[in-house]
C-alpha cells in the first residue's frame, strides 16, 4: 500500500508529525501529496498572513502582479517580517519632486512633475524602465496628487486645474485660483473632491453630449492635507494640515454639509486611509500612526515612531498590515494593527553618495514588492526571494540607551 492510496484524513494526521521541511520535500515529490499539503495545511497557516494573508480577498490580493501559492505566501510573508528583499532603484530625476505611487495589479501609475506615467509590470524585473502611456494636458503645472478607481483617474494640479482621464477622453477644468496651492483630490461616482492651503470643494460631475463639466454645490474653509470619500460617498473624511485645538481630524457630511469635529488628538494630519466606514488611519505630524474609531469617538491604538520621525504616508493591505513613511531616511515601517505599540519591521532604502536621506513621499504595494518614492527616484522591493541579504531591525530600538 502506497501513502498516496490513504484518503485525506489519514494523510492529515499523518503531516501532524511533519516538520515544514519534510512537508516541503513531500510536495516535491508528488503532485498529489502537494495539492493536499497546499489545500489542508499551508492554506490555514497562511491566512492571517501580514501582507500575504488571504481571508476574505483583501485588497492587497488585487493589486499582486502574479498569484502566490499558499506554500510562496508562507515564504514572502516571512521574508517582510525578516527584511529580506532585492532593492532596485528605477526612473532617477535630478530634481527633487514628491512623485505620486498608485498600484494596479498590471500597472504601476507615477507623476513626475506635470504628467503622469504609466509603467507596465511584466518580465523579469518587477517594472518596464519604458513607459506604457503617457498622460497629461496641455497645462504645464506640477501634479500634486491623483486618485485611480476602475478605468477613471481625477488628477490635481498645484495652480487648481484638474483634469479626470477615463475610456473617453480628458477633460481638464479649472477648480480653484491659481494662487492656491492644490494638496490632494478624491472621488466616488459623480461627486469630487479637491482642497487647497485655503479652501475645499465639492463638484458635481456632469456629462452631455460627451463632454464632461464639473458644477460646485459646496465649499468649505478647511485646507485638508489628506480626505478620503467613503464608499457611498455620503461622507468626507480630512485631515487638517494644522489645528491649534489637535482636533485635526473632521467629518463632513456630502448632503447636509454637517461637520463634526472628531476626537483625534492630533495637530496634523499628512495622510489618511479608510479600513472601512468606521474606521480610519491617520499618518501625523506629531510622529505617531493612530487608529481612530467613529462608533467611539477615539483614537483605540497609536503607534509612536521609534526615531520621532513624522509620517509622511501609509499604505493598508486590507487585512492587519500597515506600511508608514518616514519623513527621513527613506525609512518605512511596517506595523500590525493587532500588536500595539511596537512596530514589526523597518526597511531603510540604501544610501547613494549623492542622495543620503530623503522622505517617503508615497507608499505603494502588493504582496511580493513594496514601492517608495523618495525625493531623486523610485526604490523598489522585491521580497520574493531565497538569496536577499537578511537587514532585520524588528529589535534595534529595543537596545537604544
């Protein structure tokens, strides 16, 4: 009797007495035994993955470039927690600029100054050095920030011009004065958003005979740094680029205009993420990343960046993983929203002799690869790998005097 003629659970409780390496050597030497231990066993241990789970299809799972087995997703997963990776570095610009990342899981989309580029992701290397598609106007003014969702891109100038790409065609608007400095943009469906040093508006999209115009129904007196719309777009969620009270963080209902004052203790917000209707992720000032829940009015958990650094951006992998952006260094740490108070790993780009130290102007990343933006190019990470040099810091600051 051969072990592959025994039925599932008697192979089951068999590989209870297996170590990881034996049930590595019995995949490869046969397929079945394989698909069972992948299915069965790997299958459960990966789940709760940081970055590489895969309960309930987070949305880093969208953005991957090429699907993990479970048995790689147990590989990466614990590359992430042990800094190993290949870094390269991509696109280098002798002027600083603070580029914009947005990941898809075919295209990497970044701005450089006043368009934005699309890079296909195929080959050996993580990203094409060729662009696939260049996108802009005849307008020659920075990109300060762009929003993708499906086929539609709404992107804003630094002089208040907007313009939103889709299958159609672009269709560019002035929104605000051209003595305004543009911070960010967002949409859902027909409602968009932008806000300056000095105001913030809501549009109306509208379309007739396949031309596009945007109609203002609201202006509020808030400079949001960072907002998010939520997924029905009855809400607005903005993080003020200061506030003397440290209630940066405010809600503003799209139909009414009401505005509620929520109870962050914060001075400043640089970035803000959504993990669902009630709950939202700020990247501060104050060199702290805070979970702030709206059925409680609090921040529940605040994580203190270990070299007192502010955090310029954050990334959410849509299960328990959190990426944050350092203002130096190009430093970004990982933190899981189930362990408080202490951070899991760091990743410190490598240093060139021109360019010591830069912040981490955007954050993007599925399973395998994280992308940085820094001040002089793109730095990319490639955690797919058995031959990366090991950089753990997961306890560097527990030694610090």
């Amino acid at each position: 009797m051969k072990l592959t003629d025994l039925n599932i659970d008697c192979l089951l409780r068999i590989f209870r007495y297996c170590s990881e390496r034996e049930l590595v050597i019995l995949c490869q030497a046969s397929n079945y035994l394989g698909a069972v231990i992948e299915q069965n066993i790997f299958y459960a241990m990966t789940q709760d993955l940081l970055l590489c789970g895969h309960r309930n299809k987070p949305c880093v799972e969208k953005r991957t470039q090429s699907p993990l087995t479970y048995f790689e997703r147990l590989q990466v997963g614990r590359n992430w927690l042990k800094g190993v990776y290949l870094e390269r570095h991509y696109f280098h610009h002798s002027q600083m600029f603070p580029s914009r990342l947005c990941l898809d899981s075919d295209f990497l989309y970044i701005t450089h100054v006043n368009y934005l580029r699309k890079y296909r992701r195929t080959g050996p290397e993580s990203l094409q050095r060729r662009y696939d598609k260049e996108i802009s106007t005849s307008t020659v003014s920075d990109i300060s920030d762009f929003v993708k969702k499906q086929d539609t891109i709404f992107a804003g100038r630094v002089n208040g011009s907007c313009f939103v790409s889709d299958t159609d065609a672009i269709t560019e608007q002035t929104m605000h004065h051209a003595k305004e400095y543009l911070y960010c943009v967002d949409f859902v469906d027909n409602v968009f958003v932008s806000s300056t040093d000095t105001c913030c508006k809501l549009w109306k999209r509208s379309q007739e005979f396949g031309l596009s115009h945007f109609d203002l129904f609201m202006q509020l007196q808030h400079s949001f740094k960072s907002m998010k719309l939520s997924a029905d777009g009855q809400w607005l969620f903005g993080g003020l680029y200061t506030d003397t009270g440290r209630r940066a963080l405010r809600a503003i209902h799209v139909d009414s205009g009401e505005e509620q004052v929520l109870n962050s203790n914060t001075i400043s917000i640089y970035d803000l993420k959504m993990k669902d209707d009630h709950v939202l992720f700020t990247a501060n000032f104050d060199t702290t990343f805070r979970i702030f829940d709206r059925r409680t009015d609090r921040d529940v958990s605040i994580w203190e960046d270990p070299f007192d650094s502010s955090f310029y951006c954050l990334e959410y992998d849509g299960l328990y993983a959190v990426l944050c952006g350092a203002k130096y260094h190009g430093r970004v740490n990982l933190y899981d929203i189930r362990v408080p108070g202490k951070y899991i790993q760091l990743y410190f780009p490598a240093r060139t002799r021109q360019h010591r130290s830069s912040p981490v102007y955007s954050l993007a990343c599925d399973s395998q690869y994280m992308f940085v933006a820094t001040d002089h190019n793109l730095r990319v990470f490639d955690f797919k790998t058995n031959y990366g040099v090991e950089r753990d810091y997961s306890i560097f600051h527990d030694y610090q005097y």
